[in-house]
C-alpha cells in the first residue's frame, strides 16, 4: 500500500573505521555538499550534517519506500567512493565502519537535533566522541522495549 503522509525522522551517525580521524576541516564541506547530493536523490530530505574527524551525524526525513539500512549503506558506499576518488581524507585510503547509527526522531525534536548536530565542533571541544556515542546509545536505550515473551 502506498503511504501518502509521513513523518519519518531519523538521526544517523556514520564511524570512520577505527575511529580513526581521517577527515580533515579542509575537506568537511565537500564531503556534506556530495552527502547532501546522495540524501536529495534517495527521496529524502536532509535537515542538517556535520562531518567531525572521525564520524559523521546527519538528520533526514525519508520516504517510507526507503530502509534506514539501505539509506545508510548507499550513503556509506558513495561517499567511500567519492572520498577515496577525491583523495579527501588523511591517510591512504578511507573506510567506514561496517555498522552505523540509525535513530528516530519525532517532529518537535527536529530543531534541538538539528541544533545539537550543527553544534558539533563547540561540543566536541568538551566531550569525546567515544563519550558522546555512548550518551546517545544511553539515551536513545531508554525508550526500546523489548518484547521476549
């Protein structure tokens, strides 16, 4: 069934392959531009992305057609290429890790969300990325129910 409406909302991160800190501030706003370019052609819509050394966070509607599994690895795959193609990392060749973040937001936190991933370099300035992830895994951990009857 077709579905007309939606509010789909998904927070994604992104971990380079060992955490390593491979993205350089020089190549930060051409990595978001191609990124930025691949959500638009996926029917998504980005709100907001900010590429750190060693990870990446960006905010999305999406179209109910479209998995966050599959938005993230074609996320992941093209911009490995387009990186490595580019020469756009430290080191000889860039990775992602194998597995991502994927985390759903609702409507009235979309700007908080926003602002939060906007203000990454002001937050990591006090706060690790290893401290940050688990926060947010923490966090987000509150609201899963399991059901294992």
């Amino acid at each position: 069934m077709k579905i007309e409406y939606h509010n789909l909302y998904t927070h994604f991160i992104l971990i380079t392959q060992n955490r390593t800190p491979c993205i350089p501030e020089k190549s930060r706003d051409r990595i978001e531009k191609y990124i930025t370019g691949v959500i638009d052609n996926n029917n998504s819509k980005l709100y907001s992305i900010y590429a750190n050394p060693e990870h990446i966070h960006f905010l999305i509607s999406r179209s109910p057609r479209l998995a966050e599994e599959a938005l993230a690895t074609t996320v992941a795959d093209s911009s490995l290429k387009f990186i490595n193609e580019n020469k756009l990392s430290t080191g000889s060749s860039f990775a992602w890790q194998k597995s991502a973040s994927a985390f759903s937001v609702s409507k009235s936190d979309v700007d908080k969300v926003c602002k939060y991933i906007l203000n990454q370099p002001k937050h990591h300035r006090k706060v690790s990325f290893a401290e940050e992830y688990a926060e947010l895994l923490k966090h987000y951990q509150k609201t899963l129910k399991w059901d294992i009857s």
